[in-house]
C-alpha cells in the first residue's frame, strides 16, 4: 500500500458537487500542490485548484491527516464542480505524480480493513449498505456496520481466551496439587457458549435480507399465475395467454412491498401429459424454484401443492369457488384480494428476515460459527487438557477468519470487487 489513490466518490457525472477523494501518504503533497498550501485539519477551506499555472477550478478542500481517517492514512478530499471536463482535468493532474494512480474497486474500504479501521464483519455490512435499496436492507445492514456483529463475535472470542487460560493453567499447573485437572466450570462455561452461538445459527440468513424473499408462482398451466405476476408488479413482465404451456422459462423480478425486499418468480405451468421437449425444461425449472423458494403461492388445485405452500384461488371476479380453505381469493383482472395477498406476504416475511435488531449471519460467517460448534462438540467428549486447549485454540481461529484476522487474499479480492471504485 505504497502507493497514493485517488477515485471520484460521489455519484455519476455530470453532478452538482464532484468528491474526489485522495488516499496514501502523498495526499498532503497533492493537496498543497494543487491549492497552493495545506489547510488547516479537518476544516472545509476555499480554494483555486490549480495544475502549474493552469486553473482547474474553485473548489472546497479537506484535509484529514492519518491514522484518524475512514482509510487509517492521510486523506485528502476536492468538493468540485460535477462537469466532466473539470473532474478529468484535475484526475489529469493528479495522475501525473509518480507513486500515484486511480483506485481499484473497493480500494478505499479494503486499506481501511487492513489498516484496522473496520474488521471484516463491518466491511461486508458496507458492501450490504451500498446495495441497500429497502428500508430492512438499510437496518440490516447499519447493523453490522455498526459494529454489533463485531461486537457479539468478540464476545465469544473473549469468553474463549478465559476459557484457554483455565485450561492452559490446569497443563501449566498439573504438578501442583491445587489445580490437576480442568475446572469444571470449562465444560459447563462451554456448553453456555455453544447454545449462545447453535441460537445465533438458527437467526434468519443475512443473504435472505440482501437477496430478498423468494416468492414462487406455482401450479398447472392456464392457473392465472403470468397475470397474478404481472398484477403483483404492476406491469407486462410475463406473457398472458389462453394458450397452454406459453411460460416456458423461470421469470424473476425484485420488488419491494411495504419496504421488504421479496424476488417474485413466475414458472412454467406444471403438467406431465403433452408437454414438449422445451416446455418440459421449463417444467423442471419449476420444480428447482419451488424447491428454493422461500414462499409457494400455488394456484392448483387444492392440496396438490407443497405442504406448506399458500392456496391460491385466482378468478375470484367469475364468483368461482374451486377451493374451500384458500389463503387468499384474488383477481389479476380486478385487483379484488390483492392487497391482501401483499400485506400476508409482508406479514409471512417477516418471519423469514433478520429484524435489524440482532446480528444476522452470512453462509461465510456462518461456516466459521459452525467450526466453533463443532470445536466445543469435541472438546466435551475430551479429558485431556492438551486436546481440550487445542479445540479451543481452533475455536478462536474460526473466529478470528470470521473477523477477517486470518484472511486469504482471494477472499479479500472477492468482497472488495463487490465495490464501487470510489469506495
């Protein structure tokens, strides 16, 4: 991290006000060199930007020396005017430094987790944060960046170390006729630990948040499922037609409804006799779905469905009752009942999502919760304290990997790729 970055942080040109942000150990060079002098600390200050003797623009300059910085360097930012031509110019001028290039994506965010300003808990709630577009995705997200994850995780961590020094102290200490075994306490202390973490485990996944409730319209062909789909979007996503079998492939659409995310997926209808080689593709896309989904609205007939999915009765303008227990009585035609198959939706999910209230977990979290439950699941059957020490040892580490203390660059490149080059 030799080297000096600089990126546009605000949003798409042309703007109002350009953010240039500049970060590395010659931002404060670069600051004076193009203002004239370093201003004050932390103090939006006014100046010309110039590049020799040629005027860039007037712009409004702040410079953040480090390691009290969202980067833990020295950090310089350009409040410009949003044009183009002026945001190339001073890029221009900046670029023509040695030791100094365009950030990569994800830059600015990953010198902050290597420099210790955020854990890697936090960084992955900021890559959340950036793609949030529903009030739910926000809390959840504000959480972990935050740093309520983080701090139940270290939690469990020290709860850990205390246990190790009981532990250690019984190897240490064995000679000594007051302590020659493991305290009991460890075993019990343990047990405490693993429920608290088998409990977090069983919290609904953080992926269901960002990814959103699957939501699928199942049943046979010419059910009504393309025009309830189409009514729930409020749009011609799908193809309607009298015509048996028209839904070929899996259609998806992500909608927010009451501000929760859901993924609304339409299927082919499903039928085993006079079904051709394409629309039996579609059919087995079907069942992969309902075998995914998160919701089954089912639209066939009553009790052929999954067990646990919702009976639609669709058609409800004809005053047809084909079903006698349904969920909801809809009409794609007349919108009759469909308010009320969205506010059940609302209601069912939110089951199913993380409350923003308490940490929610994603599949890389989880896996490292999961080795420290299955560490304490060893250590309980054990009598040695040389192994016992080793498992908790191999707890700690899950948790550091967790924290992102232990770390493959691989992994790293993957979650800062998810951001913005300015980020």
């Amino acid at each position: 991290m030799t080297d000096t970055i600089f990126a546009l942080s605000s949003g798409a040109l042309p703007a109002g006000i350009a953010v240039l942000r500049i970060s590395g150990p010659k931002a404060g060079a670069l600051l004076a060199d193009l203002s004239g002098d370093l201003p004050p600390p932390r103090m939006a200050s006014l100046r010309v930007l110039r590049d020799g003797d040629v005027m860039l623009d007037r712009a409004l300059v702040l410079w953040l020396p480090g390691p009290a910085t969202v980067t833990g360097e020295d950090l310089a930012e350009l409040h410009c005017h949003g044009g183009r031509a002026v945001v190339a110019a001073v890029e221009t001028a900046l670029a023509a430094t040695d030791g100094v290039r365009k950030a990569e994506a994800g830059e600015f965010t990953r010198r902050a987790f290597l420099n210790g300003r955020i854990d890697l808990a936090e960084a992955e709630g900021l890559a959340d944060l950036l793609t949030a577009e529903t009030e739910l995705q926000r809390r959840g997200a504000m959480g972990s960046v935050g740093g309520s994850l983080s701090k139940e995780v270290e939690g469990w961590r020290t709860t850990i170390l205390q246990l190790s020094a009981q532990v250690e102290a019984a190897i240490d200490f064995s000679d000594e006729d007051d302590v020659d075994t493991i305290p009991a306490s460890v075993a019990s202390e343990g047990a405490v630990l693993s429920a608290e973490i088998f409990a977090a485990l069983n919290r609904p996944f953080a992926e269901r948040l960002r990814d959103g409730v699957r939501v699928v319209l199942a049943g046979p062909p010419n059910a009504g499922k393309s025009s309830l789909f189409n009514a729930m979007l409020n749009e011609g996503a799908a193809i309607v037609s009298a015509e048996a079998g028209t839904t070929r492939d899996v259609i998806e659409r992500p909608v927010a409804i009451r501000g929760v995310p859901f993924v609304l997926i339409d299927t082919a209808g499903l039928r085993t006799d006079s079904a051709g080689e394409i629309e039996r593709i579609g059919i087995d896309k079907a069942q992969a779905e309902m075998q995914r989904a998160d919701i089954i609205l089912w639209l066939g007939a009553e009790g052929e469905g999954p067990l646990d999915a919702l009976e639609i009765e669709t058609k409800s303008d004809l005053n047809r009752h084909v079903k006698t227990v349904p969920a909801h009585m809809v009409s794609a035609v007349t919108g009759q009942g469909l308010e009320n198959l969205l506010e059940g939706l609302v209601m069912r999910a939110g089951a199913l999502l993380p409350s923003g209230d308490v940490p929610a977990y994603n599949q890389r979290q989880r896996g490292a919760l999961m080795m420290v439950i299955a560490a304490f699941k060893d250590f309980a059957e054990l009598n040695d304290p040389l192994l016992v020490a080793e498992e908790l040892r191999y707890a700690r580490r899950a948790l550091d990997r967790l924290l992102g203390r232990e770390s493959t660059e691989e992994m790293l490149d993957a979650l800062f790729g998810r951001f913005c080059i300015g980020k």
